[in-house]
C-alpha cells in the first residue's frame, strides 16, 4: 500500500513539472508571437507613415502646380485658394487703388484708398474675388466654371457657406462689390450679362447655354446658365481673366450692408469680422413720398431722406406682403431737403451724385430688416447692372435666382 501512495505522489510530481514545462513553452512561444506582432505592427506603421507622406507630397505637388499654371495662364490675375474642404477655388485678383485715380469727378467719391482695401483701419495690397459665382459641386461652394451656381440659399446659409470654407473666407461684402463696379465704370468695361433668358438684353448676340436648354431669348423655362459659360463681355474687365456674371444670371447676396426699418447700415470699411449689431447707423433713410400699405404693388419710387416719414408697411416686421419701392435706375432716386450727401454711400453705390453712373435698378421695403442682393437675374432686363441692389427681402428668402459668391483675404 505504502509503494502505490510513493508511485502517485510520484506520477503527481511528474505531472506537475510537465503542465510546468507547458506553461513555460506557452510564455515562451507568447512572448516570442507578441514581439513578431510589435514587428508587424511597426512595419506596417512605418509603411502607412511613408505612403501618407508621399500622398502628401503628391498633392502638394499637383496642387501647386495646378494653382502655378492658373496664374502663369493669367499673368497673376487669376490664382487658386483651396479650402478647408480641399476644394479648389479660382478667384481673381483685385489689386488695391485710390479712389482719385479712378477720374470719376462727377461722382464724387473724394480721395485715398477705397474702403474695399481697408480692414479695421489697416489698408490690404489687394483682395480675392470669386471669379465665378459658388455652386453645388465639390461640397456646395467651390468656385469653379462650367457648373450651375448654387441657388435657394438663403442669407445666413450663404454667409455660413463661406466662412466655413475656413480662416480670411467671407461672403462677398458690398464694398467689394463697389470697388469692383468703379473699377469697370473707370476702366470703360462694365459688363453685361445674361439678363434675358440666357443672352443679354443690350447685345441679343450675346449668349450661353441655358440650364434648360431654351432658346435665348425663350421666355419659358428657366434661363440660368452655368458660371462663366458667357463671353468675356460678361466679365468685369471684358477679359477671360476677370470676375464672370456679375451682372444678371441671379441675384447675390452682399454682406455688411441691410436695412433696419428703412435706415441703412454698414460697415465702415471692409471688415466681416464686426457683428450686425456694430454695424454703422447712417442718417440716411429711404423714405415714401406717400403712404399706402394696402396691396403688395408697385407704390413708387423710394427717397433718400434723413428720417422716414411714410412706411409702405408697419415698422419692425419682416414679412413681404406689403407695396414695394422701386425705381428702375438707382442713382435716379431723389433726395429730400433735409437729406446730408454721403460719401461712403457713393462709394458703396447705394447713393448717387449722378446719374452718368453704372446701371441697374432698386427695390426696397422701409419696414423690417431687409438683407441686400445685386446684380440682378436672367429676366430682368433693362433693370439689371452693377448698381442693381434688391432690398425689399430678409434674411431668410430664398429663391432659385439668388445665389453668392465666396472672398479671400491674404
């Protein structure tokens, strides 16, 4: 009995040191599997890294080059900025001048560098314009030619739309509008546009693809065309190097000018930065010459005035449904007894010392806050211009022949 209780505890022994030597063989191969994996994994790490990199340097490469060929095709005119959702955005050049240098006396806009240039008091060498309105492809704001602009946008989207497109992005502001429309009044080559179904109201000869494929001139359908399809008459320096369609085709929403119960508001200079609050309250007014809320017509043309006398709705509030002012050119827009001149609005193209000026009409609404857009659309004509400003809706309308278009700072 004794024998048989020594040869168990003997088999016991043996077996223990066998799952020992197990274990020790398992830890062994473990450590062994995981240094393989730590091996595997640095490899493949190292590999991802490297292939990341030369991605990288590829598309900095291709990038670079497609932006060098834009501005060697363009002698600097053009170039392209690429935005926080890698899209490519060609945009032209606008270098910085004096309003003096422009010799546009009549209008009197007076001297120094005009306030599209300046930021806060600190003047800017030059600013980067859209070349084409935004549209819908590559994520909804590229600037690019050929596609349809992006349209039924309202104000704030349009405005979200930019600055998200990251750091110095804004919305097109009304004195980068202005210096854009001087600089073509000065330089004799204000441009037309589609502004009767897909070709131009002044020169019938004059056209572009139509979204729908009408006929130019065919009043049924919707006359859209696509950014910069027209020729280089439509353009702001009649070259193929210049800001396309800002003249008809639709509506853009402008930035840091609105109306507030019928006084105008702005921004003193250049500056998207500063909050509507802060905005500049101007002594300046449009006015009725007689009241009348009944109806939604036309109840004549607006008067520039220090004060509102006669509303075509009630004050504060923002709904259309009330008559609208109009007036088919708005440099013809008169002004009351008690009414100071203003030299930013002359230079804002919102006020007028002549009429020998660029075209395009005004529709305005003195009740409510009213948000602006210029340029006019693919129907309207004679109306249409670079003066041509709507002011008769608010922040939140949108339509199909209202869109915007994207600026730089550098």
């Amino acid at each position: 009995m004794a024998n048989i209780i020594e040869e168990l505890q003997l088999l016991k022994q043996a077996s223990q040191e066998q799952t020992a030597a197990s274990q020790a063989v398992v830890q062994a191969v473990s450590g062994k599997m995981a240094a393989i994996d730590r091996n595997i994994n640095d490899s493949i790490t190292k590999v991802e890294s490297t292939y990341d990199q030369k991605t990288s340097n590829l598309t900095i490469i291709a990038t670079d080059g497609y932006r060098k060929a834009i501005e060697h095709n363009s002698g600097g005119r053009n170039t392209v900025i690429y935005d926080a959702q890698g899209n490519p955005n060609i945009m032209c050049v606008i270098p910085r001048f004096n309003i003096e240098d422009l010799g546009l006396a009549d209008l009197n806009l007076g001297t120094g560098v005009h306030p599209a240039f300046i930021t806060n008091g600190a003047p800017r060498s030059e600013i980067l314009v859209g070349k084409y309105l935004a549209s819908a492809a590559a994520g909804g704001s590229a600037v690019i030619g050929g596609p349809q602009p992006r349209t039924s946008i309202n104000y704030d989207t349009a405005k979200r739309l930019c600055t998200q497109k990251g750091d110095n992005w804004h919305l097109m502001s009304i004195h980068e509008w202005a210096a854009i429309a001087l600089w073509s009044l000065a330089n004799g080559t204000v441009p037309r546009g589609n502004t009767y179904y897909g070709r131009s109201y002044e020169a019938k000869w004059e056209t572009a693809r139509r979204v729908d494929d009408g006929l130019p001139g065919d009043t049924n359908g919707t006359g859209r065309t696509g950014t910069g399809k027209g020729p280089v008459t439509w353009n702001h320096d009649h070259s193929e190097f210049g800001v396309c369609d800002l003249v008809g085709n639709v509506w853009e929403w402008i930035d840091q000018m609105k109306l507030d119960d019928g006084q105008i508001l702005t921004t003193l200079d250049n500056n998207p930065a500063v909050a509507e609050a802060n905005w500049h309250r101007h002594p300046a007014y449009f006015d009725l010459t007689s009241e009348n809320q009944s109806g939604t017509g036309y109840i004549g043309s607006p008067v520039l005035s220090n004060s509102v006398t006669k509303r075509n709705g009630p004050a504060d509030n923002n709904i259309y449904k009330y008559p609208y002012m109009h007036n088919s050119h708005f440099a013809a827009i008169t002004k009351s007894a008690g009414y100071t001149p203003n030299e930013l609005l002359r230079r804002l193209l919102i006020e007028s010392a002549t009429t020998a000026t660029v075209g395009g009409g005004i529709w305005c609404l003195n009740y409510g806050e009213r948000l602006p857009f210029r340029g006019a659309s693919w129907y309207d004509g004679s109306f249409s211009g670079l003066g041509a400003i709507a002011l008769n809706y608010g922040r939140s309308y949108s339509y199909s022949n209202i869109g915007f278009r994207p600026a730089f700072f550098v």
